[in-house]
C-alpha cells in the first residue's frame, strides 16, 4: 500500500513538471512572436516616414519649378527672348554684310561671290518659315552665323555674343549648315574626273603646272585633332599619340579635291584607308584609269594607275632621284590644299569636342567651302598660315606606314616614266 502511495505521488510530481516547461516554451514562442511583430512595424512605419520625406522633397521641387515657369508666362510675361538677343540691330553679320569684298573675305574667309554662291543652292534647304510666335532667321543670317564659327573655331558663346542670338542657337545652325552643303553641293563640288574628256583635261592642267605627265591628281592625307571619343578611343589614337580623324583626299592641278574620304579613325593610315575605298577600285580599273595615274607617297602601293617615288637607297640611280624629286614636286599640291584647308577654316585645328558624325561633316563641308573659294580664286592672305605652323608643331602628322606592294606592270610603267622624265628637257633643280 505505502509502495503504491509512493508511485502516485511520483506520477503526479513527474506531470506537474512537465505542464511547467511547456507553459514556459510557449511563453518563450509568444515573447518572440511579439519582437518579431514589434520590428516588423518598426520597419513599416520607417518606410512610411522615409517615402513622407521624399514625398514632401519632390513636391517642394515641382512647386518651385512650377512657380519659374508661371514667372514668366501668362500676364506677368513681357517677351519671348532676352531683350540683348531680341535687338539685332547691333549683330555682326548687319555690320558686315555691306562690307567690300576684300574686308569681306578678311572678315568670313570667303568672297562675297564665294558667299552668294553657296547661299543660292542651299536656300531651299536652309530657310525656315515664321511662325505665330516669332519670325525665322533669315536665310543670309543662318549661313553667316556658321560660317564664322568653322572660320574662327570660337566657342558657342562667341558667336551668340557677336551675333545676338542664343548659344545654343549656335550649334544648330552650324549644323543646319553642314547637313544643307554636304547635301546640295558635295557632288557638285568635289568631282572625280570619270570621263575620257575629264582625264584629259585635268591631265593637261597638271602637266602643265606641275611638270608631271598622264596625272590627275595628288593623293595624300592629313589628320585633325579630336577630343577623345567614348566609343572606341582606341582606334582613334594615331601614331603620334594624339585623337584624330583622317582625311583622305585627291587633288587636282588647281588646288582642288576631286575626291575626299573623310572621318576615318587616326589609328587607320592612309594606305588601309585606301584599300577600303572606292577610289582603289577605279585606279586599278585599266578599262577606266588608260595611261593615267595619280600621285602618292611610298605608304601606297604602287599601281598602274597609282605612281609612287622609289625606295630611298644609297644606291639610287640619277634618274631615279630625279624621278623622286619630279613626282615630290608634283605631289605638293596636296599639301598646299591641306595648308589652306586649315588656315582658312580654323575650326579644323581645334582640338574639337564635337561628336565624330558631326565632325565628319565639318571635314566634308570645309572641304567643298575650301573648293568653292578655289573656284572662285578668293583672296588667300599667307599671314592665315601663322597658326598653322603653331598646330603643325602641336600635332605632327603621324609617320607613313609602308605597306605600299608593287605590281610588275606598274614598275615597268614607272621605269618608263623615269626615262621620259629625265629626258624632257624641263629646268629643275632639286637636292641630292
């Protein structure tokens, strides 16, 4: 009997000790059930405060930007633009298009002839029409405007200032500008002699300024400096250590391009340039190219249709220094192109900023400017190559990459030539 007292007594102690932990876990559960609910609406009601804040923030930002723009509209605004921009009676182009056109070209690089020209063919595509809200810039005023900007490289700033407008009216006329001549005048301009009549014609010009038989032109390039570009820098760094774009350019007896290629990285040389080119394509076409040929350095291949000097050796013969000195002689018209390309559209020798599009149809536009001053023989005044020589210094062209071949036809027309040369009778002195 006491034995069984006993093992009730236990049983009942044992029971109770368990009903006492298991209400202390769940109290356990419970507490951390209620931290848990507890941070969690601590962080809810830290959200709600945080987005009342921003909330407050941008409403405050639209309520001033709302009370500007209310500033000057409805009753309380007077005028449309800036009374400075508005009076344009005082801009450059009213000061200086009575100009006499000595002061004219002084003034815009370019004869008045050259100016009316040009103004003719693109007004069409340049004019804008009024509108209800203001008149349009005159046709005259837009070209003016651009046209001091690629003569002088000014900032935007510049050319509001002395013209009375906006800046960023400015670099969209000079825009509007480029996109209207390379658009009307590119082929009108710069044409590569493609009839049997055209060759001849422009073979008989150069031999007869520059002693060099059968030619139609002088291929050269040159290479303008850019502001690192951010897709790709790397194929526009040139040998010289410096951003660049390249113009690939033919040019004829008279100091005009016949052919331009422009805007190709400055890490790419003028020989790569020229394989990739529809001009490599008609110099090796016997069936359009005859007995005619242009010139080149020793970075080309030599060609039937494309006459370059010999190699530089010690053992060069007499008639082939000449030769190099006659075809050098010749091949000189290109650089002088490329000279008064940059002195008279300064723009070229900044170390522009633009996007490469655009720059590419600066390059195009200077280019058939630079024609159409040719062809109308404006005055080019040699105090212009001043800066030019400065900016040579500053970015050297890069050195030729020879990777010129040489075709068996062409050094059995070439040898040819060398003889015809030496043997022509003509006064010409040159350094051994």
């Amino acid at each position: 009997m006491e034995v069984q007292t006993t093992l009730a007594l236990a049983d009942s102690s044992s029971d109770d000790s368990s009903s006492s932990t298991s209400s202390d876990d769940d109290e356990i559960i419970a507490l951390a059930w209620l931290e848990q609910q507890r941070r969690g609406l601590r962080s809810i009601q830290r959200l709600r405060r945080e987005h009342q804040r921003k909330t407050r923030r941008t409403q405050t930002i639209l309520s001033m930007m709302l009370a500007s723009m209310n500033s000057g509209r409805g009753k309380n605004r007077s005028v449309w633009i800036h009374p400075v921009i508005k009076d344009k009676k005082d801009n450059l182009w009213d000061r200086t298009k009575l100009l006499d056109d000595a002061e004219f070209v002084k003034k815009y690089r370019l004869g008045r002839a050259s100016f009316d020209f040009i103004l003719e063919k693109i007004s069409p595509v340049l004019k804008k029409n009024d509108t209800n809200l203001r008149k349009a810039l005159p046709a005259d005023f837009r070209m003016a405007v651009a046209v001091y900007v690629l003569k002088s490289g000014c900032y935007s700033s510049v050319a509001a200032n002395v013209f009375k407008v906006g800046e960023s009216t400015v670099p969209v006329l000079l825009h509007e500008f480029c996109k209207a001549v390379n658009q009307v005048l590119l082929t009108e301009t710069i044409k590569f002699p493609k009839t049997k009549a055209e060759k001849e014609a422009a073979a008989k010009d150069f031999c007869e300024n520059w002693q060099f038989p059968n030619t139609i032109g002088a291929l050269d390039g040159t290479h303008f400096p850019i502001v690192s570009p951010k897709l790709n820098p790397q194929n526009y760094l040139n040998y010289k250590k410096y951003n660049s774009l390249v113009l690939l350019a033919l040019v004829d007896a008279n100091c005009q391009f016949s052919y331009v290629n422009a805007g190709k990285p400055g890490g790419v040389s003028d020989a790569e340039i020229f394989h990739a080119s529809q001009l490599e394509s008609i110099l090796t076409d016997e069936d359009k190219m005859g007995d005619m040929h242009v010139v080149a350095d020793e970075a080309f291949p030599l060609l039937k249709g494309l006459m370059k000097p010999f190699p530089v050796t010690e053992q060069m013969s007499e008639r082939e220094e000449h030769f190099n000195a006659r075809l050098s002689r010749a091949k000189s018209v290109a650089e002088e192109a490329f000279n008064r390309l940059k002195s008279r559209w300064k723009i070229l020798m900044k170390r522009s900023d633009y996007n490469v599009e655009n720059l590419k149809e600066i390059i195009k536009t200077c280019s058939i400017l630079h024609n159409v001053c040719q062809k109308f023989d404006d005055k080019f005044y040699d105090s212009w190559l001043t800066k030019l020589v400065a900016f040579d210094a500053r970015f050297p062209q890069p050195d030729r990459i020879l990777k010129g071949t040489e075709n068996v036809f062409a050094v059995e027309k070439r040898s040819n030539l060398t003889e015809e040369l030496f043997n022509d009778n003509v006064i010409f002195e040159y350094e051994k």
